[in-house]
C-alpha cells in the first residue's frame, strides 16, 4: 500500500546521486581536458562541481543522515571535557616511562632465556 511512493522516492535517490557522480566525473574530465588553462580557474570550476555534487547527495535520503549524522557528531563532540595541558603530559610521561620499564624488563628476561637455552644445549 505505502511502497510506491517510497519505490519512487528511491528511485529519485538513486537518479540524484548518479547525476551527481557523473558531475564530479565531467568536473575532473574537465580539469585535465583544460590542462592548458590557468590552474586556479581549473581548481575553482573542480571546486563548484563537487559543491553542487554535494548539493544534489544533500537532498537524498542518505545525504540527509549523513547531514544529521555529522550534526550529531558535533554535538556530542562539544559535550567531551578535554584533558587540560598538565594532565596529558602527566599521562604522556606516565605511558613512557612504563614503555621504557617494559622494555628494560622484557630486554633482560630475553637475555636470561637466552642465556638457560644456551646453558641447556652446551650442557647436553
């Protein structure tokens, strides 16, 4: 009963994001193509072919939850309490010098392995 609109409402989706594809396409054809002319005019016309690509995805289904998705995102992002200065060298220190007490201590069980293996095939 309700699938025809959706059906086509997704059909329109998938009409928008391959034009869009296909502008992004003819933005780089044109880019090279053009190689010939000023690189800034070739970089600004490649500029204003993904912003209006990006226009056209903007309007589908999955450009509108990408669009909320990083709305979201933000917004969670503003709620995260940074460490401040003092606290991440605190644990920056903290995480080296147990890097270094780590290394010395797995360095010296290596040479002690070594050094029973040796002892154990001398031996025999």
């Amino acid at each position: 009963m309700n699938s025809k609109p959706e059906t086509q409402a997704f059909k329109f989706d998938t009409l928008k994001l391959f034009s869009a594809t296909l502008l992004v396409i003819a933005g780089l054809v044109a880019f090279y193509y053009f190689a010939h002319t000023l690189l800034l005019i070739r970089v600004i016309g490649l500029l204003v072919a993904v912003a209006v690509a990006v226009a056209i995805v903007s309007t589908t289904e999955l450009g509108g939850n990408t669009l909320e998705f990083i709305k979201d995102s933000r917004m969670e992002l503003r709620k995260v309490v940074w460490p401040t200065r003092a606290e991440t060298l605190q644990t920056s220190l903290a995480v080296i010098v147990m890097v270094v007490v780590m290394g010395i201590f797995l360095w010296i069980l290596d040479m002690l392995l070594f050094w029973v293996v040796r002892l154990l095939t001398q031996g025999g």
